[in-house]
C-alpha cells in the first residue's frame, strides 16, 4: 500500500490523482473512505488502529457535511500518513 511505503508530498500528491480517478468514475466517497480504512486495518500496527479508526469517522462525518470530496478523502490520507509516520518515529524506524 503506497501510504505506507513512503509518507511524503509527493506521495500524498500521486494518491490524490488515484482518488480523483475513483471519484470520476462515479465511485461514492463514503464507498473509498470505507474500503480504504478496512484495507489500511488489515495492514497496520494494532497500536495505531483505534487513531486510525477515529480519523475514520471524522472524515466520514467531513464528507456528509462539505461539498468537495476530494479535500476530505485528501485530508484523511495525510492524516493516516502523519499518524503512521509518527508511530515509526517512535519506534526508532523513520
């Protein structure tokens, strides 16, 4: 999973034109945020799945509230992105 091969803009930046992709093609943002957060659970430290699962809800509550559901799916990446490089840094990995 390209989120947690690499936690920069860059990165950020290539996950945006993919989620953008998956918007274009009719795909509902509740439907991304979903199948993303089960697949980013199966793969991440039990330590950080309940910060994970938070963030979650908060974009999930985010998306039915604003308009633009690029900036929110966006927003949870980069979220998932800091909280993931902040638990390796305290694990002495980053």
């Amino acid at each position: 999973m390209s989120i947690l091969s690499e936690q920069s803009p860059a990165r950020l930046l290539q996950i945006r034109g993919q989620l953008y992709d998956l918007l274009s093609h009719c795909i509902p943002a509740d439907v991304i945020l979903k199948n993303l957060t089960f697949a980013l659970l199966k793969t991440m430290d039990q330590q950080i799945v309940g910060k994970i699962l938070e963030a979650a809800a908060e974009y999930d509550h985010r998306l039915r509230l604003g308009n633009k559901d690029i900036f929110h799916l966006e927003a949870f990446v980069a979220k998932v992105m800091s909280i993931y490089k902040r638990f390796l840094m305290d694990l002495g990995m980053a």
